[in-house]
C-alpha cells in the first residue's frame, strides 16, 4: 500500500479532526497516526488489542513491545496510542526556551500536531480512573537535539495537565515479559478457535486446566497427550494453553522465558491456589 503524502496543512488538519482523530475513548479512540501515514523507523505493525478491542497502529519494535507489557496489565483499561497535544499552545503556561517554531511545515508554514506515544488510563485501587503518558523512544535517541526538544515539549504540556510523564528507551523494556506476552497474544483473536464454537472451545479449555492439576508430566507432555486422548490436530493444544496463560488462569513467571519442559511446579492456578495476585501496575519508565 502506498504511504500517504507527507505534507502537510490546514486542509489535512481539519480533515483528520473531522475524521475523529485523536478523539474518542476504547474501542472508540481513533489515533492520530496510522500506519498508513508516515515512513518508520522499523517495523511497523497493526494488532488487535484486547484492553481496547480494537486495532493499534505502531511504528517501531519498541512501541510494539511496550504495548504488549500494558496490554497485559488488569489495571490498564485504556490505551490510546499516538495521542495528539493538539490544545498544545492554549495549554502550555510556559513556552520560554521552547522552539516551537521548529516544528512547522516548511513549505506550508502549518504547525505539525506533535504527539505523545501513549496515554495511559489506569484503575486504582479505590476503583478511580488516572492517567500517564509514556514517550517511546530509541536510547540513540536522545543524544538528538531535535528530540530533546520535542521531548521538552511533551513534558512541560502534560506537566500543566497534572499527568504523570516519561520516557521509555527500548533499554528500559523488558524484552523477556514483552516476547512472552506476544506469544500468547495471538490465542485470543476472533479467529483464533480453530474451528471450534466458543462453547466447545471453553470445555477443551476446561478439560486442559483439569489435566495440569496435579499433574507431574511438564507442560509439552501433557499437551501432547490431551491431543491424543481428543484426537485434536497437532497444535490445538497448544493453543488451548495459551488460552489458559492469557486468561491468567494458568500463572507463569512472565519475566523468564516460557520453556514448555518445565512442569507444574513453575506457575500455580489461580482456581485451586490460595496464592494471593500482584495487584502492582507495572507502567515502565
């Protein structure tokens, strides 16, 4: 598909406003960079998200990975990706220092709407909404005088909202937790059921956690005989237990890699441990 053209003015910003970018909340929240609109600076990545239901758009690995590590967390309940500061100069009290003027369009003299990779919602223990935002960006970033003062930008915007900021490096991303996650993640797509209703998906569901209670085979070996003893295809089972580890009613450690030799022993089940969870957001950076 070819990328969109890169310039930009009045008629592109009242477009996308009218188009609702940047607008909305879950489901409803349509960001304002899509995949579509710019070049990255790697791999770039739609993927469903299970928080939002609905389709995030990424430019980098490391915003891919840091999505991951927040769509996994219960207390995160909304992520907005690339959200726009577009209130950015009635917001800011204090613009001294700032070169604003540096991020116009030089051909059209448009000023770019700069934004913030993610805006956080979370839900607090005494069930009250907050928020953060994280800017993701490559170490070798920094050293960039350009997006120092970007960065400037965004800290003193969401300083005046009295939101929490930071930045996040791909150094500060657990690559573990993050890869363990997007391996699981796959499993609970629309149309990741193998065929099965969701009534039948549920009970092999069922019959799987079952088999790992007190069981002292490891997890490869228990896979393969459920299989067997269902006569499932090779690979149902497999995802039947991603399944169970994305529904966290099977607990792994998720900061050391999944290793499907390891036996019951390594991760406990909500359903029969009186174990208690980590109610602990973990919002890096």
């Amino acid at each position: 598909m070819a990328k969109r053209s890169n310039n930009w003015d009045s008629n592109k910003l009242n477009r996308w406003i009218k188009e609702g970018r940047g607008q909305g909340e879950g489901e409803n929240y349509k960001p304002w960079l899509t995949i579509q609109d710019f070049p990255s600076m790697g791999r770039v990545t739609r993927i469903f998200g299970w928080t939002t239901n609905r389709i995030h758009h990424f430019f980098s690995d490391s915003q891919l990975k840091y999505f991951y590590l927040l769509d996994w967390e219960e207390r995160v309940i909304d992520i907005r990706e690339h959200y726009p500061l577009i209130d950015l100069e009635v917001v800011l009290e204090d613009t001294s220092g700032l070169r604003l003027d540096k991020f116009i369009d030089r051909k059209t003299k448009e000023s770019y709407i700069l934004t913030t990779t993610f805006l956080i919602t979370l839900l607090n223990n005494d069930g009250q909404e907050s928020y953060v935002a994280r800017s993701i960006k490559y170490a070798s970033e920094l050293s960039k005088k350009s997006t120092i003062e970007k960065l400037e930008i965004e800290r003193r915007y969401w300083k005046t909202q009295g939101i929490d900021w930071g930045i996040v490096t791909n150094k500060d991303i657990n690559s573990v937790r993050a890869k363990n996650i997007e391996w699981v993640h796959s499993a609970m797509s629309a149309d990741s059921n193998n065929g099965f209703s969701k009534a039948e998906l549920n009970d092999l569901i069922d019959g799987l956690l079952y088999r790992f209670i007190s069981n002292k085979y490891n997890i490869k070996n228990i896979i393969s005989g459920f299989e067997k003893d269902y006569s499932l295809d090779a690979g149902t089972g497999l995802l039947l237990f991603k399944h169970l580890v994305a529904d966290k009613r099977i607990i792994l450690d998720m900061d050391k890699p999944i290793n499907l030799s390891q036996t019951g022993k390594s991760f406990y089940i909500p359903e029969i441990s009186d174990k208690g969870g980590n109610n602990d957001v973990k919002v890096y950076g």
